[in-house]
C-alpha cells in the first residue's frame, strides 16, 4: 500500500496474460480503504501491458472500475475504484 487508500502494483516482467490476472487478483480484493490502483507496466516494455489496461478496464467493462486515468507519467496507468 503506497499511500491512503493507493495500492501500487508493479507489473515490469509479466506477460500480458500474468498482468490481467494480476490486476483482476488486486480488484477483487481491494478493500473500502482502497480508492485507486496504480499500475507501473514500465514506457518502453509495458506498451503491450498499458494497451491491455486501456481495452479491458475502460468503458465500464469491469463493474468495479469507475475510469481509468493516465500516471504520472507514460509508464503508469492508474484504476479509479471510486472518487475519494
């Protein structure tokens, strides 16, 4: 847990595939503290990483994901649970 109610995961290394999993894994067990997932998919290794974010969490595509919201900077993308 990086701060109140942020929960940062680090996702350089994974495969696409190992990612979602890793981010549905943290979705479903984020508590009510827990307003915003950040996730660090890296800039130049993590394009596939950040693309799967963008497609599968934006949208409404996922109930618990009010928006997604861009880092700061192009390495991280962060999940807005809900509005703090």
């Amino acid at each position: 847990m990086l701060g109140a109610g942020i929960l940062e995961i680090d996702l350089h290394g994974l495969r696409v595939e190992e990612a979602k999993t890793k981010i549905d894994k943290a979705i479903l067990g984020a508590g009510q503290a827990v307003y915003r997932l950040r996730l660090i998919h890296g800039y130049h290794g993590g394009q596939g990483i950040r693309d799967m974010i963008r497609e599968e969490y934006s949208y409404g595509r996922n109930e618990k994901v009010l928006r997604i919201q861009p880092g700061s900077n192009q390495g991280i993308t962060e999940l807005v649970l809900r509005e703090y």
